[in-house]
C-alpha cells in the first residue's frame, strides 16, 4: 500500500502524486491537434469581429457620406517606392508600387467640384493600366464625398477595401479545421477511456 497522497481532478482519474506518466506520440499528437484547433478558433473570432466593425464602418460611410456620380478629367499612372533596406554589404531592396492617379468634378448642392482620386495601389503596373483604361478622360465613376468636407472623395464600390463579407468567409475558414481538430482530440480522447 502506498502512502502517497492521492490528487484529485475534476477532468480525469485520480492519480498519485509520485506517478508522472511518460507521454506517448499519439497522446502529444492529439494535444498538439487540441491546441492548434484552439488557435484555428481563436483567430476565425478575430476574423469575426473585423468583419463587425467592417459592416459598422461601410454602413457609417453609406450612410454619412453622399454618392455622387463623377467625371474623369485627367488622369497618370504613378509608382511609389517603399521598404528600402540599403545594409553593409547587401543590395538594396525596395518595392513598388503603381496605381492610377486621376482628377474628378462632381456636384455639390448646385456647384461644380474638383478632387483627386487614386485607385488601389498594386505590386504590378498592368493593374494599373487596367484602372487607365476604366478610368479614361470623361468616364463616369460613382464616388463617395463627405459632406462637412466635400473635397474628400472615395470610391463608392472600391474592390481592393475588405469587405464584411470577405472577412467572414476568412473566419470560417479559420473556424471549421479549429473546430475540427478540437473535436478529433476529444473524440479520441473519449475512445481511449
């Protein structure tokens, strides 16, 4: 007879103090599974609340901006360079980015408006090539401009903004495999009792 103390726990057999069982791979296995399903979980919750406040902001900005519908006047393609790592020794890097740089008129409560508008940068100049041409002299585009501050304009419909629903659908990708995995290690769990 031992005279260990014996612990008690509410999530598994008792066990003496003394005893330390040695892990097997597949007991590591199915905690690391665990614990990664919890991760999985975890960040499809973060992606959850980003598409919340994504929903919040595009509803603010529907309803507290005014659509207006402008015209292209002039417009260039246009770089900028960023990320620039010039170290002893090394090349420096760099990287680019291109985008399509436009002027706009549109109306403002009788009066004619002009501002500038970008479209969304990319790694590649044909993207914005293709802006160019969607965004050619006397194209219309339908646009967005804060009232207290007419000359700030946005895109009304911008593809490259995230969306709620994009963020969503990046929550359940992360959820579903989380979900998953915590269920296998329980279900195995379960199995080997």
């Amino acid at each position: 007879m031992s005279h260990e103390p014996a612990i008690t726990t509410l999530f598994g057999p008792r066990k003496s103090a003394g005893e330390t069982p040695d892990p097997s791979p597949a007991t590591t296995l199915k905690n690391f599974g665990r614990f990664l399903g919890r991760v999985l979980v975890f960040i499809s919750v973060l992606f959850f609340l980003l598409s919340g406040y994504v929903a919040f902001a595009q509803y603010w900005i529907q309803t507290q901006w005014t659509k207006a519908d402008a015209t292209v006047l002039s417009g260039e393609l246009s770089e900028r360079s960023s990320g620039s790592t010039n170290r002893p020794g090394q090349g420096g890097t760099s990287s680019k980015s291109y985008f399509f740089h436009c002027t706009v008129s549109y109306p403002v409560q009788g009066e004619t408006r002009q501002s500038e508008l970008e479209s969304p940068g990319s790694g590649y100049r044909i993207d914005a090539q293709v802006w160019a041409g969607s965004w050619s002299p006397g194209q219309h585009i339908a646009i967005l401009y804060k009232p207290s501050n007419p000359s700030r304009i946005r895109l009304a419909d911008n593809p490259a903004e995230a969306t709620a629903m994009g963020s969503l659908r990046l929550a359940f990708y992360f959820f579903v495999p989380g979900m998953l995995l915590i269920r296998l290690s329980r279900s195995e769990r379960v199995d080997s009792r």
